[in-house]
C-alpha cells in the first residue's frame, strides 16, 4: 500500500480529585504519551517501549522469546546503516520470480540473509504477529493482500535502536488505490499470489500495525484509534492539517515508518511461495 499515509473549587476536592486521577490510568507512562501524542513520533515509541502497555489505549504486546541472533546484537551496538545490514546478506535476485520481487517492496533487489538464524529470527516474527492476531481475535494471515513485509527503521535516539513496522491487511478489496492489488492477487494471479479478499471496515484493519524492538524484543500491535497516542503515527508529514490528505491516511491506516528514523530497507516474506525471507534495500 501507499505509504500513507499518520489526540479547583475547594481545596478539600484535592485529595478526592488526585484519587481518582490516579486510579483512571493504568500507567504513569500515560501523561507522558499523551502529551508527546502528536510530538516527536520517536519519543512516542520510546515511551511505548519504556512503560507496561497492558491497557486498550495502547497495545497488545508480547515479548520474543527466540533470543535475538548475536549478529544483530552486534549491530546494536553502534549506529545501524543500510552498509551493515548488507554484510549481512547475499544476493538472491536470481532466486525470486519476478511478480514476487515486484509485489514485496517495489525494489528491483533481493538479498538473502547468509546466516540461518538470522533468516530464522525475523521470519519467526511473522509468525508470531498472526499469534497475537489469533488471540485477539484479529484475521490476519501470512498472504500476498495481508501481512508480507516490514520496514527496517534505526530509531536514532539516545539509545539508539532496531525497529521493524509491520503493516498488516495491506490490501483491502475497497478501497480506490488497493483494490486493483487485492484483484490481481486473488484473480489474476491466483495460482502464483494466492491473495485474499477483505475489507477495510473491520477491527482487523484497525489493528494493522506491529512494531518490533530490537532492544526490548517485543513485538507490539499498535491502536491507532483517534483517542490513543499512536494516532498521529499514521499521518506523513504535513498531511494532518490537510483535509483530503487527512482523509486518506485515515483509510490508509499505516503507521509512517519514515517518521520513526532512518530507513534501512524491508523484509519480504511469501512462504506460500516457498521463498525464504529476504531483505531489499
């Protein structure tokens, strides 16, 4: 999809009003979210990363409990560009049909993960992201219209840090500027996509995003519902003082990877091809 395309009368009242102040948040994390909200998109994340989001307004999260390959840990380690994530990989154009290498993420390269573990680990994070869907109840699969990729971010704070957007239900049957995706996967291609048709009405679509840290090695389902603070995350820059820009972000509802850092590159994963993962750059 378009990257698309990002909320004292008396003074014996205090102690009554403080009580329940406190009571009606979860988290003292809470304050600090809802003012940065429509702030710097990093320290939103930071401060996902940082509290316990076990209420509605922020996330679903779970932790990883595959350890994060040494490999990666050593990138962590220092200032994580698109040359590093190359030493890691090989060539693999000649391995990926055309129509996929197209489909993932619009780059004409495909390269291979040298190290097993390393391909093992980030598939392993698909899977898990159509595990917490199941719990909640989210139809999400692993499918050419659905969930196939996720954007490589280097979150360049203090402590700087790996993330990867997911973006799930990628192509809804509905709307104006997927439907002619979700036609080709399910009709024109079927033999070779193996889409699926859904719409984007559906709570499913509403829960589309997953963020992963590297540094937390949890795996996050983001709200993106206009009450939450993650809302201004699905808006490019400028769009949200734009009506009809507003409006379409707000049908896209994908949070901007390029808002979060510097951009390194996406995983691309179609094992209903039988292709492993692999990164373009």
């Amino acid at each position: 999809m378009i990257v698309y395309l990002c909320r004292q009368k008396r003074k014996f009242f205090t102690p009554l009003f403080i009580l329940f102040f406190n009571f009606s948040f979860p988290h003292e994390k809470a304050l600090a979210l809802e003012k940065s909200r429509l702030k710097d998109p990093q320290k939103i994340l930071l401060e996902l990363f940082k509290g316990k989001p076990i209420h509605r307004r922020f996330s679903n999260f779970i932790k990883i409990k595959k350890q994060v390959p040494f490999q990666l840990q050593k990138l962590a380690k220092g200032m994580i560009t698109k040359d590093a994530f190359k030493n890691l990989t090989k060539n693999y154009n000649d391995q990926v049909p055309e129509i996929i290498l197209n489909w993932g993420s619009g780059s004409p390269k495909a390269r291979f993960f040298k190290n097993q573990e390393v391909t093992d680990f980030f598939s392993n994070l698909f899977y898990k992201i159509i595990d917490i869907s199941k719990h909640n109840q989210l139809s999400i699969s692993l499918n050419t219209t659905d969930l196939f990729h996720g954007h490589l971010v280097y979150l360049n704070q203090k402590r700087g840090d790996l993330i990867i957007v997911f973006h799930a239900q990628e192509y809804p049957h509905e709307l104006p500027f997927t439907r002619s995706k979700s036609i080709e996967a399910v009709v024109t291609y079927k033999s070779i996509l193996k889409g699926k048709k859904f719409g984007y009405k559906t709570v499913s679509f509403k829960r589309r995003n997953f963020i992963w840290s590297l540094k937390e090695n949890k795996l996050f389902n983001l709200n993106t519902d206009d009450k939450g603070p993650f809302f201004s995350l699905i808006f490019p820059k400028g769009w949200i003082e734009n009506k009809e820009l507003k409006r379409l972000a707000l049908l896209g509802n994908s949070v901007q990877d390029n808002l979060l850092g510097n951009g390194l590159g996406s995983l691309n994963f179609f094992p209903d091809q039988k292709i492993p993962l692999y990164w373009s750059p």
